[in-house]
C-alpha cells in the first residue's frame, strides 16, 4: 500500500492548474509542510499545483499576474491527470493522522503556525525550494550582488490593518545609509506592488532603485541574497528572511516568528531600538 502527500494550495484543483487560491508566499507554507512530512514519512510527495488562474490581479492591473506558471520543476499534464486520479481513488486523511496513516492521501492544507512550523526542518525547507526551482524563473536575479538593502512594500490589495506606514520606512531606511560606513556605494533595492507615486517618499532617498526581477518567486530569491531587509507585514517578506536567514527589521508582523534566532529579527517601532539593532547587524 503508497502513502501520498498532497498539497493542497486551493479547494478548486485540477491538477494541471487551480482556480483562485492563495497567492505564492502563502502556498509556500503548504510546500514546505508537505515535503516535511513526506520526508519523514517516506511517502510520495504530489507535486503543489502552483498554476493558478485568477482575475483580480488583471482588474487592479497589478504587473504580476500571479499565474505562478513556469516558477516550478515538475509541471506535466500526465502528472496532474494523475494526481486528479489519486485524488478521486484514494482514501484521504488529515495531516494530524500523517503519521499513523499506512496508506491513502494525506492533505495538507492551509497556514498552519507559518515559519514557526519550519524551524526545526528549515535546512530541508531551504534545499527543496533550491531543488524544485526552476533555474530560468530566477535567472534575472543577479548572484554577485553583496552590498544590498532590500525594502519590501505591500500595498496593492493588502488589508489595511497589516500595511506598514511608508513613514517608518523612509526613517529605518536613512538609519541604514547612516549606519553603513560605505554608505556612497550602499546599493538598496525597493520591491513593491504599489505605484511610482504610491512610493515617492522612498524613491527620492538617494541609491533607493524600484527593481522587478520578473515574477514574484525571483523577487523573494532576490531578497533572500540581500544583506539585510527592510520588510512589511507580510508573508513574502518573511519568505525572503526566513529562506536567506537575512537579518530583517520590521514595524509589525502578524503571523509570529520568522527565523528561529530572534537576534536575527527585529519588529519595533521604537527608531532608537532600531538605529542601534542597525548597528549590530548591518555588516560594515
């Protein structure tokens, strides 16, 4: 009897794509849960259905369309038949009962505790996505940058209530220039879903340049091979921290601990706690 790990990213699947669902960094939680489990387990892992289809990223006209279509190794229309097959033959069990299961589908589905469920496995974690990415999806990502900053901005269709005032990153960002003795030559990468207007205030910091390196999983690979991040509230910051181990300050988080040595992250709104954890962990 085969015990299959399945990875739920949306209720609507069907195998070689997915109709709305979560967006990447949230079915990366999912991912990296089940590939947890189907190493410990020694099970079969299905293959996420990243493809997803969606239209609320063409009605804001948002340069991402988040299709998630060429971001991952494994894509095959035979494969996703057979993963729909699985589906509809197999007995499926929740992801509490993986590990007294013989057999079936387990599903793994949601959030989960976020990182938090990751520390202990984070070197797998981190080794999956290396070995299921693929190489063309981040291939505009530059690989012998070592003196970059990168600030991450949600706005876009993000809820209110987890939006970073664009305030504190103007302040945490001159803190940086301030602190780094190299400050002329300080390189600092602004990623963002909001307008040129929307980002005034940081684009007219000196050396702050908006970059896209064509689609949102080599944006998170970008920032993860960044020296330090300025991050927002939300999951696609904390995938670049959490895959980078990259010491990041933000001004809230809302789903907990990102990397399991807190010295490494700092959420504060008080600017003199800042400017001295600037101090100790920006590398001179």
């Amino acid at each position: 009897m085969s015990l299959y790990i399945n990875p739920v990213l949306s209720s609507h699947d069907y195998g070689i794509f997915r109709v709305g669902g979560a967006g990447l960094a949230n079915c990366m939680f999912v991912a990296a849960r089940a590939a947890i489990v189907s190493r410990k387990l020694g099970a079969v892992m299905l293959r996420p259905t990243w493809e997803r289809i969606g239209v609320g990223q063409w009605i804001r006209r948002e340069r991402d369309k988040r299709l998630y279509s060429g971001l991952f190794k494994g894509y095959d229309v035979v494969e996703g038949l057979r993963k729909i097959w699985l589906s509809h033959m197999q007995r499926h069990i929740h992801e509490e009962d993986a590990y007294t299961a013989e057999s079936g589908i387990v599903d793994i589905m949601g959030l989960g505790s976020y990182f938090q469920d990751l520390f202990e496995d984070s070197a797998l974690v981190r080794q999956y996505f290396k070995d299921n990415i693929l190489p063309q999806a981040i291939a505009n990502v530059p690989t012998g940058e070592h003196n970059v900053v990168a600030i991450h901005v949600r706005l876009g269709d993000f809820p209110a209530q987890y939006r970073t005032d664009l305030d504190w990153y103007v302040k945490v960002v001159e803190l940086v220039a301030a602190k780094n003795t190299l400050s002329h030559q300080q390189k600092i990468w602004l990623f963002s879903d909001g307008s040129d207007e929307e980002l005034k205030p940081l684009l007219n910091i000196p050396n702050v340049r908006r970059v896209y390196f064509g689609n949102a999983l080599a944006d998170i690979i970008a920032i993860s091979r960044c020296r330090m991040l300025v991050g927002s509230d939300s999951t696609f910051s904390g995938w670049g921290a959490f895959l980078g181990n990259i010491p990041s300050v933000f001004a809230h988080v809302h789903y907990g601990r990102i990397l399991g040595d807190d010295s490494r992250v700092l959420v504060s709104e008080d600017f003199t706690q800042i400017s001295s954890w600037v101090s100790s962990n920006l590398i001179k």
